[in-house]
C-alpha cells in the first residue's frame, strides 16, 4: 500500500512539473525565454571598481558620498543638495519637468538608480563616469551654483568631512589662506567667480581641483550603491527560468503578460530598452516635441565633443584608469546625422515613480509616453529613428500594465536612502 502510494505521489508530482513545462512552452518560446532572461534583473553581474574611480567601493568613500549627497552647503545659497532633485523616495527624481536648484534648468532630472553601469551621463552624454558627471551640478549657475574654492573649504574646515577625505586621499593642502584661496573661486560659473580663479596659481588651482575630483568620486561612490531590486516582471522571469511557472495573477497578470509579449515583440520596445537595466545606454531621436529649435536641442552632437574634450574624461590626468580602459571614449562617434536631436535612453525600471518624462520632462503621463511612440511624428530637428506603432487601444492599455510592473525597491541598505 505505502509503495503504491508512493508510486501515485511521484506520478502526480511528474505530472505537475510537466504541466509546468508544457504551459511555460505553450505562452513563450525558446528565443522570447532568452530574450526574457536577458532582460532579468538576475541577468545583472558585479561591475566591480570604476577603473577611472580606484575608491568606487571603498566604504570611506561611500560613507563621505553619502554625507556630501544630503548636504545643503555644497551650493551657492545653502539650500542645495544632490537629494533637492535626485529624492530617494521618488526613485532619486524630483517629479518636476525641469529640474530646479538655484534656478530653473532645463533638463528633467534622471534617476541615478543603476546609473553606475552606464558608459555615459547626462541626456546628451557630454560626461563618461559617474564622478565627473557628479562635478557638472555643483558648479552649474542653476543648479546647485556653488564653486570649487568653497566646496574645498568645506572639506577643510569641517572635521568630520576631514578626517574622512584624508583617510581615504591622504593628508589635504594647506588651503586656509584667504587671499591664496578666495570662498568662491572656480573656472566657469559668473565673472567674479572666474577672475578670482584666473587671479590663483596654477599651483593653487590644482591643489583645489584635485580636492574637487575627490568629492566627486566620494558621491559616485555612495551613488554607485543603487541598484534596483526584483520588480514583479523579475520574480516571473526567475518563475519561468526555474521552471516553477505559476498561473495568471500570481505574479503578472494576463494583461501584463500580454503587455509583455508587446514590449519584446510588435512594440520594438527592446530595440533601445533592452539588458537587465532596460536600456542599451545610448543616443535615439524619437522624434520628440520641442518649445525651442536651439543648439540645446541638438542632444548628443553636442555631448559628444564636450566629454571628448574634457579634463575629467576617463583619458584625463585626473582619471585612475588607464588607456585600455577607455574603450567607450577612445572609440566615440563624434560626427554624423545620427546624432542630431539624439538623448540617452532612459532604464523604465521603476517607471511609475519618475514621471514627468522625456529630457524636457515633455509627457506628464505614461499615456502620453506610449500615444507618441504609436504616432511617432517626425522629428523637430534631425530625423527621427522610431515609426509607428500602431497598437490598438487595447494593446496600449496591455503595454502600461506591464511597464507599471517595472517597480520595485533600491537593492541597498535602508539607512543611505536617509540623510546621515
């Protein structure tokens, strides 16, 4: 009797694991299996250290980072931080259009969420690591104003920033002296600002711009500890990839799943949103609506020689890596048609939390976001590389269920998501 029932029980569990199988084989084929995988959030490996950035998982670092992100006086009037825009609990964005620090920019604010992985920074892409993008903010007039002299005395006159930096970059310069090392001093921003630092050393201004890198690889480091977690679309792939498929509205839906046959299918979603950070990190005109034709307009033309020419590129005296590390850079595509009106295409990982969208924040909705791809007009300036998808109403609807599927939590300790 116990063998018969024994010989029944693995019958039936046989019978489970191949209604499983057939049912996973029956809703996604072999090649949409690998497509999905690649798409999986599991898919995602260790990037390991920054090779431009030696101290990018040096928990010094990540500690100075945090405390700099969070900090009002690293701006021109103290009301100014990297978490005025980049706000945790809004997936590091602001939920403006436009972001707004000291001024009123002109760019809607991006996640920093698995930004460590890109080759590129900014909409346009004119920085290639994530501490020389962190330097642009800080010294911009509408975002957080400040200059370099100032963020340096900061460092230097507080005792808690000191001790950390020089555990970490070695005993600082004497930068006490006022008329050596005037409060607001730096290469770009008003006129004053300019002619105090053409009025410093050249010695004096290294010593400053080498403290100023060091800040920004500090908050690339803390910044570099945000990775996303499983969304709902992760825990059903890691389901079908196991082997352990489960029935409609356990963990999608019929709808999302049809959404996501959509986005891997018709829809061409994964032509630019594709790998586990659902984005391949590079530049696409979509033909967006535009208020103003301006050289700000012309996206990644612009970036490119920008990044190219930079002093804080992977190839410059302040990078830690070496030449062969610089592949993205040293093979950049700095001319040709396809450049013109092109941004950086966005991850849709917690696509929920990050409205408005677009680099001018121009769609308020993800209605908005999926009735222009249907359309797909023509581009304003250059040529657009989208055409129309012409979904049905319904297959529209399906597609946003599934993108809303997408959220998910920051895959890091809770405590450097808050203010320190």
């Amino acid at each position: 009797m116990v063998q018969q029932k024994l010989v029944l029980l693995l019958f039936s569990l046989f019978l489970t694991a191949f209604h499983k199988h057939a049912l996973a084989d029956q809703i996604w084929s072999t090649k949409q299996l690998h497509i999905l995988e690649a798409l999986w959030i599991g898919s995602l490996t260790d990037l390991g250290v920054d090779p431009s950035n030696k101290f990018s998982k040096d928990p010094i670092a990540v500690n100075l980072g945090h405390r700099i992100f969070f900090d009002k006086r690293f701006s021109g009037d103290g009301k100014v931080s990297c978490a005025s825009c980049h706000q945790p609990l809004r997936a590091f964005t602001d939920g403006l259009p436009l972001a707004k620090g000291m001024g009123q920019s002109t760019r809607n604010t991006p996640t920093i969420i698995g930004t460590t992985y890109s080759p590129w920074f900014f909409w346009n892409g004119r920085a290639d690591s994530q501490w020389s993008q962190a330097l642009q903010p800080m010294e911009a007039p509408s975002e957080h104003g400040g200059a370099r002299t100032g963020f340096a005395k900061i460092i230097y006159e507080d005792a808690t920033y000191r001790s950390l930096y020089e555990k970490l970059f070695g005993v600082m310069p004497d930068i006490s002296d006022k008329n050596k090392f005037p409060p607001k001093a730096a290469p770009t921003g008003a006129i004053q600002t300019r002619t105090a630092w053409e009025a410093m050393t050249t010695k004096n201004q290294k010593k400053v711009t080498g403290i100023f890198v060091n800040i920004g690889k500090a908050i690339a480091s803390y910044e570099g500890l945000m990775i996303p977690g499983p969304s709902r679309f992760d825990n059903y792939v890691d389901s079908l990839l196991s082997g352990k498929i489960v029935t409609d509205d356990q963990i999608l839906t019929a709808e999302e799943i049809a959404g996501l046959k959509i986005f891997i299918g018709k829809g061409a979603c994964t032509q630019c949103h594709n790998g586990p950070l659902l984005t391949n990190n590079e530049f696409h005109n979509i033909g967006l609506p535009i208020a103003d034709i301006s050289e700000d307009e012309e996206g990644r033309t612009r970036g490119a020689p920008i990044v190219k020419e930079s002093e804080f590129n992977c190839l410059g005296q302040h990078s830690d890596a070496k030449i062969k590390d610089c592949a993205e850079l040293n093979f950049i595509k700095l001319k040709g048609s396809s450049l013109l009106g092109s941004f950086k295409t966005p991850t849709l990982r917690s696509l929920n939390m990050t409205a408005p969208y677009m680099h001018n924040g121009q769609f308020a909705t993800l209605d908005s976001v999926l009735n222009h791809y249907n359309q797909a007009p023509d581009a304003m300036i250059g040529k657009s590389d989208v055409l129309p998808l012409e979904l049905t109403t319904k297959e529209l609807d399906q597609l946003r269920s599934f993108l809303l599927s997408l959220d998910s939590y920051i895959n890091v300790d809770p405590r450097y998501l808050l203010k320190p």
